[in-house]
C-alpha cells in the first residue's frame, strides 16, 4: 500500500491488515541494494490490460514501451506542460491515457 500524501479532498481512511498489506514506505526504507536499470527496446512489453472490450468476450491486451516514451515527449513538446505540473485529462472509462 502507499499512503499518498497529496490533499485529495475527502481521504478515505484505511488501516494496513496485518500477514496482508505491506506498506511501501517501509519496504523502501529496508531496502538495502538497489537494481540497475535496463535499456529496453521500444516495443519491449510494459503491461497487459484484461478487458472483454464490446464483444462481450474476455482478452488481454499488451502495450509496449512506446505510448510511455510518447507521453514524456508529447507533455512538454506540444502541451508545454513541465514536470510537477498538473493536467487534466478525461476519456471513457476503460481507456488508457
């Protein structure tokens, strides 16, 4: 679990279940080595997003490296907004942005 700490209105609160939840913060804080990071290819997978979609029928779909890269790009180069700012965005429920 991470405990945001951003306002965010209305938090809900929680309680970590213990032999359940394990807090993010405290895992990070034991940690003791750290990997180094990977050069992937573009097209190398990112995530699989499970979704039955408007068939009705239940399937997996694989987005790679690229929309990420995309994304970085695109925030600054077109919509001139720089890291730490905030910018809205809004679609169907279900879609990736």
């Amino acid at each position: 679990m991470v405990e945001r700490t951003e306002s965010v209105g209305d938090a809900v609160a929680y309680e970590l279940k213990a032999g359940r939840d394990l807090s993010y913060d405290s895992l990070l804080a034991r940690q003791t080595t750290l990997a180094a990071p990977s050069i992937l290819p573009t097209n190398a997978p990112l995530y699989t997003i499970y979704t039955s979609g408007t068939t009705g029928d239940p399937k997996g779909i694989l987005r790679d490296q690229s929309h990420a890269v995309m994304l970085a790009y695109s925030m600054e180069s077109f919509y001139g907004v720089e890291p730490g700012e905030v910018f809205f965005a809004a679609s169907d429920i279900g879609w990736v942005v």
